[in-house]
C-alpha cells in the first residue's frame, strides 16, 4: 500500500469456494453470479486501510488456467485488485479498469 501513500491497518483476507462467493455476491451486491473476489472496505478513508477481502479460490484457480497466467500469480493479482479497491480505485468503467490492471502489472513486476 506504500505505492499508493496508504497506511495498511487491517485487511481480512478471507479463502471461500465458488458457493459463499455467489451467496455473498448476490446478498451484499446483488449480482447472481460467481467472481474471484469480493472486497468489503471498513476504513473511513481512504489513505487508512481497513477492510475485508473474499476471494473464491475455485474462480482464481479458473482464470489461473483461462488467462495462462498460472494460479499462484492470479491469486496475487486478485489480493492486488481487492487492496487496489481499498485504496479508492474502481473499475466500473472501461477507464477505471483499464487503469486498476495497469496497477496491477506494476505491482506484480
């Protein structure tokens, strides 16, 4: 988070199955849908870091094997994102997710 000039209280990294991630989705975002990750942020700011991350080893595992990059550098991609989001960065639009995966690859190289 040192790249971002956040400060790292807390995060709750949380390892579910496809089932809970689905089940939170669609309870807490409406979406009936599985994903890789879930990310709940608890901080009152954004340059202090709190907040809670679900991330669906099943999905991660899926698009390990569909994008080629291997499992364990798309679990880390994912953890990347979700703190990327607890840092203020959205990617609800082609813009923002274009920069959130620029992100992304930085901080992976």
């Amino acid at each position: 988070m040192q790249g971002e000039d956040c400060i790292l209280n807390e995060v709750i990294v949380n390892f579910v199955a496809d089932s809970k991630i689905k089940e939170l989705n669609k309870k807490y975002l409406k979406h009936n849908y599985f994903t890789d990750i879930i990310t709940f942020p608890y901080n009152s700011t954004q340059k202090s870091i709190e907040g809670e991350l679900f991330i669906s080893l099943d999905t991660v595992k899926k698009n390990g094997l569909f994008y080629g990059s291997g499992y364990k550098r798309e679990l880390k991609r994912v953890i990347i994102h979700g703190c990327l989001h607890l840092a203020g960065y959205s990617d609800g639009t082609k813009n923002q997710k274009e920069l959130i995966y620029n992100k992304e690859n930085s901080y992976l190289s």
